[in-house]
C-alpha cells in the first residue's frame, strides 16, 4: 500500500519574503525561503559554492525523510528563480520543487538511496557538495539508528 507523503502548505508570497512591495520591479534569486517555506526540518543542506550548480536537501517530516536536489544558475536564463517575474511565478516554482521532493518511510531505504552507486553515476555525482552531502545524510542516518535502538 505504502505511505502517505507530506502535503503541500499554503503560503504566499509575503510568507516567503515579508518585506516584498509591489512597486513595479520584481526580482527573486534566493532559493532559502522556497526551501525552509515547506514546513519541514531541514536535517541537511549543501549547495555548489559556484556561481550556477546543484543543492541538495535532507527533509524530516515527522517519521519521513525526503530530499531535494536541484539546480541553479546564474542569470534568468539558466536559473528558474531568476526566470521568475511575478511573486505568482516563484509561488509556482515552489509547487514543482516540492513535486521534486523523494520521499522515503524507512531509513534503510533513504540509506540505500544515497548510498547507491547510481547516486556516484549521476551529473552530480562528482561533486564535492555530493560528497559533503551524502556524509552529512550518513551522520545523521548513524544518529538516528542508534537512538532507534535505544528505544
């Protein structure tokens, strides 16, 4: 039967950015709000330290993890915040990031996930933020194993 996944929170623009005003000019370019607007706990973040590239985030929502990955880019034409050019259209972004979302119910399958070499074989797989990622995931997997067995 498997398991029910988060559903998405309603939010609005001035949720994501309070200090918005409508004054004629629009511009987004932070993804941060996008991230942490769905509610959920953030357990492990990595982004690119590059002008365009990849972010990859760890979610909990109560017993389910999921995770994001994602790329940007540098200008309106090669990243999708940028390319934005209402508040209508970054609240539609989120919608398909949070479509993006993986969604695991077992820690085992969320480990064997990250874990799998087709991980290592992917675009990103050679990325340092990849790397720092997948240890950041396996730290916390460790963590959560051992307080599971203490219970």
């Amino acid at each position: 039967m498997g398991f029910q996944k988060p559903k998405l929170i309603q939010a609005n623009y001035k949720d994501l950015e309070p200090d918005y005003k409508e004054d004629g000019y629009f511009s987004a370019y932070n993804y941060q709000p996008l991230l942490e607007s769905y509610g959920f706990k953030i357990i492990v973040q990595e982004d690119e330290n590059s002008y365009q590239g990849d972010s990859f985030v760890l979610y909990q929502h109560e017993e389910l993890f999921g995770i994001l990955i994602f790329g940007w880019g540098s200008c309106s034409g090669c990243d999708a915040l940028q390319a934005c050019g209402s508040p209508d259209e970054v609240m539609e972004l989120r919608k398909e990031l949070f479509r993006e979302i993986k969604w695991f119910d077992k820690i085992r399958k969320l480990q064997e996930y990250i874990n799998s070499k087709n991980r290592d074989y992917s675009y990103y797989g050679s990325s340092s933020a990849w790397d720092n990622f997948k240890k950041g995931v396996n730290k916390e997997i460790a963590v959560l194993a051992k307080i599971l067995r203490s219970v």
